[in-house]
C-alpha cells in the first residue's frame, strides 16, 4: 500500500520534505574530494541528547520510572523533567527528542498548562523531536512494515499534539543500516539520516577521505528516494574528557571564577578545541555537529547544561577568531549545510554486517532468540491482515 494511502488512513498529512532531495549535488569519486571550508571561524553545532533504549536491561517502565537500579541506574523520567526546566529557563539551549515511547509516557503525567510550555519549546525549536518513531528499530530483522508502522505510531502521537513532522532519521544505535530503511525514511520526507555505527574499515576510509556525510541513493527511483547521511565522529557521545553528568565516570562541573582554586574552563575549552579541530580535518564543510551526551544521560540537566554554557561562552570570547559555539539541532546543521552549494560523495548499498574491530561481526542477532522472533512474526502478520482488512473497509466508504 502507498504511503500516501497510510497517511491518509490515519489522518495525517504527509508533508513533503523541507528540502528537495534533488537538489543534492553529488561528484564523480576519480574527481577526487573538494574542500568547502571558507577559512572564518568553524560553527560548532552543539547537540545536547539522549540515547533512551525501550527495552534493554530493565523493562520499559523500569528504565521510565527509575526501578531496579542494581541493574542499571536510569530514570528517563527525571531526564525529561530536567530538560524541559533546564530548556524554559533559557532559550538558547536546546534538546534533541527521540524516542515517542518513553515521550508520551511522560506527556500523559503532564498538566495542560505544562503541554502548551512544551509546544512552545517545540514550536521555537529549542526542542526538536527527532526521528519520531515508537522506539529507534533495528535495520536487518525487522520486515519493512513493522519499520513504518513503528514510525507512524510515534508521529501520529507527534503530528496530533505539536502539528509537526520530525524532519531527521536518527538511527544512532543499530547495528548496521540497510538501504530499504533509508528509502522508508526518504519518501516519509526526512532531510537527513544521521548514524553512529559503521563498520570499523569503512570508518576508517571515510575519515581519511572526507566521506563522513554523503546522498545515499538507495534505489532507482529518483531523487525522491535519495537521503543526506551523516556519520557522527565520536560514537553518539560527548566529547572526549567532558564528563558532566552523573552517569559519566569521573563526573566534573566547569568552573569559570578566576578566584576560584577550582578554575578550570581554559582547560576543559582547550581541550575541547584541540578536539574541534581534528574534527573538522574528516569534514567537508565550517559547520561541525558535536553531540553532549549518551545513553540515558541527562538525570541532573541543570549540571550538564551549566557546565555546557560556561564551555560555550568561554570559547567564544577567547577564540571567536577560530570557533562559534551555539546550541543547535540536526535540523539547524542540516539547514546550515544547505547554504553551501557541495558536491556530496554518494552510496547505493547497505551497510552490513556491521564490525566493531577485526573478527567483531555484530552479526548473531541475525538468529538468536528464535522463539521470540517467531512470535514477533506471527503477531505483526496478524495485526496487517487486520489493518489491511480495515482499510479495505475505510476505502470502500469512500468509494461508495
């Protein structure tokens, strides 16, 4: 069934993306790579985030409620409290959303005045609701309908409270990526896939060759089906030696007053910059993405985000020549990039299997827990027979 068809089942509107996929510029490889750097300061996009698994060590509501904490310590709903105090008491921070589960757990405990803050903070794009789906799915077992239908449930939960589409794919965590999810993520009207896990090798090539961002053309159908792809540089976590929450080992605060004995931001700054600037050698463009965070990060946001805003004003006043850092989103590094007129590498394939490091093939959950997956089968062919059946019924209707 067309995805048009789908939207329109559910009421949504399926808005086209923000940019014309066919606008990509894409070069010839035996041209060899250009360099779009312009020699002013770098833009150091910084992306504060969550990585909030629905499902991992502990149960959904035990990671939501902060249960079991032998287990793991996690409360994915004093994240999210935190972070929306921490967004309303300044503008200038933002926060990147994702996964719509633990969301509309923590949505349905809110009071209606509370709501409409949030929608404000959405509306303004401080914070942005990225990806959208249920929870972040896998790209290698998964068939490709319960791939969208995991999407369309988290953003007819999207579209309905805050009138918006998520614009970004954020599949930070699976272990691989194919390119039928990448098509899926083109036509649902995404500006831009970004990942974290690449095969060791292929990591390796890229870095040298400047190959981190490129048009992935995952089919023969046009540019409609064509998604800018980004590969995060350190994993989807902070950068090296920024431990500012509580989960971090070594955890610090930034301190900023020259009185203090325990002054310390002109190192944590000159590290950070060391760090920036290795960064942009494996990046084509002045706008460089540098995520804060990690899995389930966030508990105390105030911590973080106090010591994200000394870091940030200290650099820009000892070395706006060289840097601006500014609180940003994937979608306001997308829309930076697209002010610059570059000839992206591109890729057809898939990435699998996915390798960590030489014979590290992240491959046995192909196959593992075959019981589970068998169940998992049988339910979704039961639950698409029924939606296929309803929306005979629906078509019918409108037919008649």
């Amino acid at each position: 069934m067309k995805s048009s068809v789908l939207y329109a089942l559910l009421g949504l509107t399926q808005a086209g993306p923000t940019n014309d996929h066919g606008q990509y510029h894409v070069h010839n490889p035996k041209d060899g790579v250009r360099d779009y750097k312009t020699g002013g300061p770098l833009n150091i996009h910084i992306v504060p985030h969550s990585h909030d698994d629905v499902g991992w060590l502990k149960t959904v509501d035990g990671y939501f409620f902060g249960g079991e904490r032998d287990i793991q310590w996690t409360n994915v709903h004093v994240e999210i409290d935190g972070v929306i105090d921490a967004l309303l008491n300044d503008p200038k921070r933002t926060f990147s959303e994702v996964e719509m589960k633990f969301f509309k757990m923590w949505w349905d405990l809110q009071t209606d005045q509370k709501k409409d803050k949030v929608r404000e903070l959405v509306k303004s794009g401080q914070l942005e609701l990225i990806n959208g789906g249920w929870s972040m799915h896998d790209e290698a077992c998964p068939i490709y309908d319960d791939m969208i239908n995991n999407m369309m449930i988290g953003h007819d939960f999207i579209v309905k409270e805050f009138g918006v589409k998520p614009r970004i794919g954020w599949q930070i965590d699976p272990f691989g990526h194919s390119n039928t999810n990448t098509r899926i993520f083109a036509e649902m009207g995404f500006d831009a896939l970004f990942f974290a896990r690449i095969d060791y090798q292929d990591r390796n090539k890229r870095n040298n060759d400047k190959e981190l961002e490129w048009v992935w053309m995952p089919s023969e159908m046009g540019p409609e089906t064509n998604l800018l792809t980004h590969v995060l540089y350190n994993h989807y976590s902070s950068p090296n030696g920024m431990p500012f929450d509580v989960l971090d080992p070594g955890m610090t605060n930034i301190v900023d007053d020259p009185e203090s004995s325990e002054f310390n931001v002109d190192k944590f700054s000159e590290d950070l910059i060391n760090q920036l600037i290795e960064r942009s050698e494996h990046y084509l463009t002045d706008e460089i993405l540098t995520l804060f965070g990690d899995d389930f990060r966030y508990m105390n946001a105030l911590q973080n985000y106090n010591s994200m805003d000394k870091l940030i004003k200290y650099v820009n006043e000892n070395y706006a020549d060289q840097f601006n850092l500014f609180y940003s989103t994937p979608s306001k590094y997308v829309d930076a990039l697209a002010t610059y007129d570059v000839e992206w590498p591109t890729k057809y394939d898939d990435m699998f299997p996915y390798s960590d490091g030489p014979d590290a093939y992240w491959t046995g959950y192909f196959s593992s827990r075959a019981n589970d997956k068998e169940y998992v089968r049988k339910a979704s062919s039961n639950f698409h027979a029924s939606s296929q059946l309803f929306s005979s019924k629906i078509m019918d209707r409108f037919a008649s």
